[in-house]
C-alpha cells in the first residue's frame, strides 16, 4: 500500500457516508487512462510494477505455505519488500522444489 492509498482511505473514512463522501468515492474510482503525458504512463507503469511484484511475492509465500515449509517473519518481509521481479522469480522457481525458507535464498 502506497502513501496515496492511505490518504484515499484516511479521507474516506473521514467523510463518512454522506454526499460529499459519495463524491469522494467517484473521483477517486475515475479512469484516468486517457492522460497521455510522459508523468502519466510513468505512474501507471509503476503502479503496474508494483502491483507484479506484490502478486510474485503472494505466489512466492503461498508455494512455500502449500509445500509446508516454515516462513520466518523475517523471511516474509525479505519476500514481501522486494521490488526486483528477476529476484522474485527466481526465489519462486527455487521454492518449488525447496525443502526450506533458506533455500530459496541459496548464491545470494
């Protein structure tokens, strides 16, 4: 979750149900894919990244939860704070065949 994320929510939360927060809930639903400037594409390209390595990252817990091996905290935050989808795929090929968290992390 980003920091505009958390003002979006903070701020519906703030205005609760009335027309005003009706309002709110539109403006921050609009499609805004028309905007054609360079910043534009580039907050979407991010967004787009960040939203691929959140999904490698859930993949990569959820290999390792489905073949039962243990994930420290440490190691999910390792996994989840990683932004690198090289990294990230390769630490979800080592998990399928991994017998530990440690494993996935082997010439790192």
């Amino acid at each position: 979750m980003n920091a505009a994320d958390i003002f979006i929510e903070l701020t519906a939360q703030g205005l609760g149900t009335g027309t005003v927060a009706e309002h709110w809930r539109k403006l921050v639903t609009m499609d805004l894919s028309f905007f054609q400037s360079p910043l534009a594409q580039e907050l979407r390209d991010e967004g787009r990244a960040e939203g691929k390595a959140e999904g490698e990252a859930k993949a990569l817990l959820l290999v390792l939860a489905g073949r039962g091996i243990d994930v420290s905290d440490e190691t999910r935050e390792r996994i989840t704070n990683c932004t690198d989808h090289a990294t990230l795929s390769t630490w979800l090929t080592r998990a399928a065949t991994a017998t530990s968290a440690a494993e996935i992390f082997e010439d790192e």
